[in-house]
C-alpha cells in the first residue's frame, strides 16, 4: 500500500474541501441578459464612432461582449510611418 489510510483520510477531506471552490471559480459571472445586452450596445456604439464595426471572434463564449467581439476598422490608413 502506498498510502497510509490516515493520509488517504487527509488527502479525500482536502478534496472535499477544495470541491465548492472549484466549482464556484466555473459559475457564471452572474451577468444577466439585459446587462450583457445593454453592455453589447455601449460597444457597439463605442467601436461605430471610431470608423469600425462588431465582429464575432470565433469560439468566444464569454460572459461579456467585450470578450466576444472585436471593433474591426477597414480602410484605414497605409499603416506606414514617416
């Protein structure tokens, strides 16, 4: 036996222990959907004052919409400097 059953006992009651934390780190942030509308608007009038428009990033599901969209600017200028 590799393990004691004292330390078996120690290591299944820290787990136990740890269980809630980790699964509370996984909850949501609690953002309702009016929030998360109300935030996705204020981006999207933020990102069509500077020239751009929302873009969905592929595979982000997160909580907030500034995690799920990116302000894309076309037509800018060159990019070159001097």
């Amino acid at each position: 036996m590799l393990l004691g059953r004292n330390a078996m006992r120690k290591i299944l009651l820290v787990l136990a222990a740890t269980a809630p934390l980790a699964l509370a780190a996984c909850a949501t942030t609690g953002m309702d959907r009016q929030s998360y509308q109300e935030e996705f608007q204020a981006l999207n009038a933020e990102c069509q004052a500077r020239g751009g428009m929302l873009t969905p990033i592929p595979g982000s599901t997160g909580p907030r919409p500034a995690n799920d969209y990116a302000c894309e600017i076309r037509g800018g200028g060159s990019g070159r400097i001097g």
